[in-house]
C-alpha cells in the first residue's frame, strides 16, 4: 500500500499524539494512587488528644490592664452553691431566719468595704515587694475594684454555708464570715501576683 508524504506527516503526528495522551494518563495515574495511598495513611494515623494546655505568666507582657481580672474569688457560681447546701442540708430559710441573713449581709458587706478602702491596697504593696514587683496605683486599683465586684456573693456564699437563729451571736458569726472572706481576698492577691509578670511596669 503506498501513502504519499502528507498521509504519512499525519499518521506520524497522530502516533505521536496517541503517545503523548498515553504518557499523561500513566502520570494521572500515577498520582490517584499516590492520593489514595495518603488518604489511607491520615485515616490510619491515631487522632491528637489535646488533653491539657499550660500558658506561662512569666513569658506574657501586660502593657494596659483593662477589663476584668477575675482573680478568683469565685472559683464557682454562687448561686449552684447556694442552691446545693439548701438541698443537702434541708435549711428552711424563714421569715426570721431571712432577716438575719440580710442584718448579717449587710454587716459584713459595710466591714470588707471598709478594709477594701483602707488596707487593701497596704496589702497588696506588701505582697508585691514580697513577690518583687512595683505596680503603680491604677494597678492596685484596678485589682481592689475588680475583687469588690466579688465581695458580696462571696460574703453570701459563707453566710448560706450555715443555718442562723436567733439564739446565735451576729457579731461572732460577722467575725467568722469576715475573716474567711479576708483571706480569700489575700489569698487571691498574693495568687494573681505571684504569676504576674515581673517585667510588667
């Protein structure tokens, strides 16, 4: 059979076409395997557990303190405790019984704010020079505020701790809360500085 020049020209350029088309499927090929073998290899490979993250107060800097510190005062929700130690230990919250509680609140409330006005903030330089730092007054400030925001579910939570009467002493039982809620406040401060960054001005 004899082709002339130009029917050969075409055969030759389909045949390299065909090759050409035949190389390009090989290397699709090629990478759906690949994709297959990777997809295998992630639905294999065991999940990450996050189960604990650390955050390191000496490598933070704080340029502005704003907002709410939350410096742990209230590790729960007041109101869950109140509604608990109810339930747990049957107090029938009366006429009588209520008005103590508020004549107690309202004693103890007046005494934490006036140690909040005035020693708090002695407090706090003690506990700073203790843990070598030096914050300005808007800092110490700042924290006696955002620990007043706390004072009086805190004061409520230890006052719901326990049943009243009328045969108990309000001045005894003031002096228990008082001091319970005293500590928590040195002790949330003395907390809050010692993971406070000591390059903070």
């Amino acid at each position: 059979m004899y082709y002339n020049a130009d029917t050969l020209q075409y055969i030759q350029q389909l045949h390299q076409h065909v090759q050409h088309q035949d190389k390009k499927i090989q290397q699709l090929t090629n990478i759906i395997q690949e994709l297959r073998t990777d997809v295998e290899r992630i639905k294999n490979k065991p999940v990450t557990n996050i189960e604990r993250i650390e955050y390191k107060f000496d490598q933070l800097k704080v340029e502005q303190l704003d907002g709410t510190l939350n410096i742990g005062l209230n590790p729960t929700d007041p109101e869950q405790i109140d509604n608990f130690d109810v339930q747990q230990k049957g107090i029938n919250v009366n006429g009588v019984q209520q008005q103590l509680r508020d004549q107690l609140f309202k004693q103890c409330s007046q005494d934490v704010n006036q140690f909040l006005n005035q020693d708090c903030a002695g407090f706090i330089q003690q506990a700073e020079k203790h843990y070598g730092l030096s914050l300005d007054d808007p800092h110490r400030k700042h924290i006696i505020e955002d620990i007043r925001k706390q004072i009086d579910s805190r004061i409520q939570y230890y006052i719901n701790g326990q049943p009243l009467t009328e045969q108990d002493s309000l001045l005894e039982k003031k002096q228990e809360i008082l001091s319970k809620v005293k500590q928590d406040v040195e002790n949330s401060i003395q907390h809050f500085l010692q993971h406070f960054p000591k390059d903070t001005k």
